[in-house]
C-alpha cells in the first residue's frame, strides 16, 4: 500500500470539498482505495489528504494529473491558497 500525501492551505473548507467531491470518479478510475481527509485543530484554513493505492506507479501517476488538471486550473482548484506539497509514503509494519 502506497500513501499519496497532499497538505495545502485552503480559503474555505466547504468550497474545497465541492471540488474534491468533483473528482471522486478520476479518484476512483486511478486507484484510489482509501481517503482521509484531516484540518488541524487551530487552522481550519489548511488541509491534509492521503490516498492509497496498490502501487507507486499508480499513486505517482494520479500526483502528475493533480499537478497538470487540478491545481494547474483555478476553476478546478476554487479553494487552493498556496502551492500543494505532497509526498509518497509506504507503511512500514514494526
């Protein structure tokens, strides 16, 4: 299981939930098993996602779509206030 880990600051929560609600078929047709969603406690203006999937290939694949289609767009990205980090993350069992 590969994490695709995205945090990013956001102008408004719910306006960054419609266009992430918009996206849940190419979530779906990329791979995406699993989603969180988390907003730190004192900053309601900044949010951190991850996205699992079976391979790196798949998550690097969907990171590269995010990167041209979404952020790339203002209209496809309303609430993005900054430029998204992200990070692969593989879970290690100890």
């Amino acid at each position: 299981m590969v994490s695709l880990h995205i945090e990013h600051p956001i102008t408004d929560f719910q306006t960054w939930a419609d266009a992430f609600a918009m996206f849940a078929d190419a979530r779906r047709y990329a791979g995406v098993q699993a989603h969180r969603v988390r907003r730190p406690v004192d900053d309601p203006n900044y949010i951190f996602v991850e996205l699992d999937f079976d391979t790196v290939e798949a998550a690097t694949a969907f990171r590269a779509f995010l990167t041209s289609v979404v952020w790339a767009v203002p209209e496809n990205a309303p609430a993005l206030a900054g430029t998204p980090r992200t990070e692969l993350l593989i879970a290690e069992m100890v």
